[in-house]
C-alpha cells in the first residue's frame, strides 16, 4: 500500500535565490504542496503541473485556515502523498514547524525538516545590518514580538534581554512595538539604543526604518509600515549607513514589465534583477516558426549566388541555421558571404 510522507520545507525570506537546492528538488518532486503566506509564490512553479497547490496563508486577522486545520489537512494528505509544506523562512523558527511535526508523529506519518534562511539573519543583512561585529555586538538573540493570546504570562524575560544581549531580533512585533520599546527601556536598555524596522526583507519591496527605542514606533507610523516586518535592536544597526547595499542598487523600487516572449525574458529579467528591479513577465509576443518553409528553403538553395545575409534579430538568425541544419545544408554556407546581424547567435 502506498505510503505518504511530509516534508517541512523552509522556503527562505522572499528572495527567490535563496531558497535551498534541497528544497527545490523536493519540490520537484512534490504531489501536494500546501504553502504559506511568506513563501514566495514563484518557487510553485517548480513543481510538476499536475501537483496540488493548496494556500493556507495566514496574516493579521486574515486566516485562510487555522492551524487546526492546517494541521489535520497534513496528516490527510500525508498519508498517501508526497507532501512539500512550503513555509517562510525556517520552519522552526517561529513557524510553528515543530508544532506541525508533533501532529504528524502523533499521526504515524513520516516526515523530514528541510530547514530555510530564516528572515531573523537575512533580513538585516539585506539591509545592511550584520547581527554580530566584534566592535558591537557578541550575542544575539531571536524573540517573537507577538506571544499567544491564550497565555497569561509572558515567556519573554525582558529583564535579562534588556541588558544581557548584543543584538535582539523581533518576529512579527510591528503591533507591539511601542510595548517592546518600552519593556527594554524600563529594564535597563538605554532609549537611544539603534533600532531597524525591516518590511518585506530580501524583496524588491524591502522597506527600512531607522530610529532609536524612544522614536522607533512613532517613526515606523509616519512611514506606514506595516507587517510583515522584522525588527532589529542593537549598537549593530549603526552600520546600515556604511553597508546598505540592497537598498542602494540604481533600480531598487523600480516595477519593469518584461515584454520579450518567454523564452528570451528569462536572463533580461536576470540582469534588471540584479540591479535591484522588481520584474514581471507579461510577454506581448511568442516566436513560432513560419506556416511554410518554402521562401527561406528557395534562398538557401541559392546561397552561392548572394552577396551578403542580412539579420534583423536573433529570432531571425536562430530560426535561418536551425534551418540549415535540419536540411543538412550547413556545410553549403559559402565563406565568402558576408553577414550582416546577430552573426553571433549562430555562428
């Protein structure tokens, strides 16, 4: 009888070039993925067409299912499928990870954790923060700034956070960051310690605020910042204004449409990319071969007798030698026709 299994896949922080290579092969293989809100929605198109792609986002106040739901929908599908669970970042860093493998234990279902780059690192290195310096900081630490709602107490101990470590790292704490800000103060953090707010870090649409834990908040509401966001407390964040490298690419926060057909978009979109734009294919054109080969056939039978080939585009130049080839005709190129063109996409 068949078997299903499940694996926790951490899909990285949004930049699609940093989701693992382990990670994508098990997408490729995958039946089921059952995906996040923070997972990059690109990273679908890896696996086969015919697998389930099934959303489960959740955001504040916006839950397309419960984790109850989430959790018993992976033991239905586990059972018999090969399932990719796509989560933002690191599936057990703040993502409820370990929660989910625990009902599938209980299950009797096997699983695997393909951990991700969690958001807590790449986010600020991204915008120019590094956690640890050995002129700043020497530990660091990773807290949720949003606890359960069902507990009473909290588990944060801000009195040992507070002055007890280099760098703190806050998880979904955009609602709560006046709270945050003034729980460190009151236990011993100076109020001008740095503080960077993060928004949509790693992405095109990354966003940084800089202030301090007496102005952070205010500062964050007049930029309308808003979640998801990562948080950064720390002597470390001085540096951004030395080491914002994201950020200060020519064509960070430029939106491209690419036109080109698909098969061409793909190393244009690459190289905007690189330069910081966000890109999206929208082809307007798609390059087919011609209804007939005849009129192309007829000038290559009389090749000898030209002077010079002209080529007005690539397309034109792949589609004239692929031509040649299939015709077994490639060796009738006369070496003393000149070109005119795209003479190297063929050549």
């Amino acid at each position: 009888m068949k078997k299903g299994k499940v694996y926790l896949v951490g899909a990285g922080p949004g930049d699609p070039g940093l989701l693992t290579l382990k990670g994508k092969e098990l997408l490729e293989q995958a039946e089921v993925v059952i995906y996040d809100y923070l997972a990059n929605e690109e990273f679908l198109d890896f696996a086969p067409p015919e697998a389930e792609r099934i959303y489960v986002g959740k955001k504040g106040g916006d839950h397309t299912m419960s984790q109850e739901e989430i959790n018993a929908l992976l033991v239905e599908k586990g059972r018999d499928h090969f399932v990719v669970r796509l989560k933002g970042g690191d599936p057990f860093v703040f993502g409820r990870g370990g929660e989910e493998a625990q009902v599938l234990v209980a299950a009797g279902i096997p699983f695997q954790v393909v951990p991700g780059v969690t958001a807590a690192i790449a986010a600020p290195a991204y915008a120019g923060i590094p956690l640890s310096h050995r002129d700043y900081a020497a530990s660091m630490a990773f807290i949720t700034g949003h606890e359960r709602g069902d507990k009473a107490e909290s588990k944060i101990a801000w009195d040992k956070l507070a002055t007890g470590i280099g760098t703190l790292v806050f998880f979904m704490g955009v609602k709560n960051l006046p709270e945050i800000c003034k729980n460190l103060i009151a236990h011993g953090r100076s109020e001008e310690t740095p503080v960077a707010v993060i928004r949509w870090g790693t992405t095109p649409e990354q966003q940084t605020v800089i202030g301090t834990l007496r102005d952070i908040a205010e500062k964050v509401v007049q930029a309308n910042l808003k979640p998801p966001a990562i948080t950064v407390v720390g002597d470390v964040v001085r540096l951004r204004d030395e080491l914002n490298w994201f950020e200060g690419r020519p064509l960070f926060g430029r939106r491209i449409v690419v036109t080109r057909a698909r098969e061409q978009a793909s190393e244009f979109k690459t190289i905007l990319a690189e330069l910081g734009a966000h890109c999206i294919e929208f082809p307007t054109i798609a390059i087919e071969p011609p209804p007939s080969w005849e009129p192309l056939d007829t000038a290559v039978n009389h090749l000898p007798t030209y002077d010079w080939v002209i080529f007005t585009s690539v397309n034109g130049a792949n589609f004239f030698w692929q031509r040649l080839k299939e015709r077994g005709k490639g060796h009738i190129f006369p070496p003393s026709l000149k070109v005119c063109g795209e003479e190297r996409s063929w050549l």
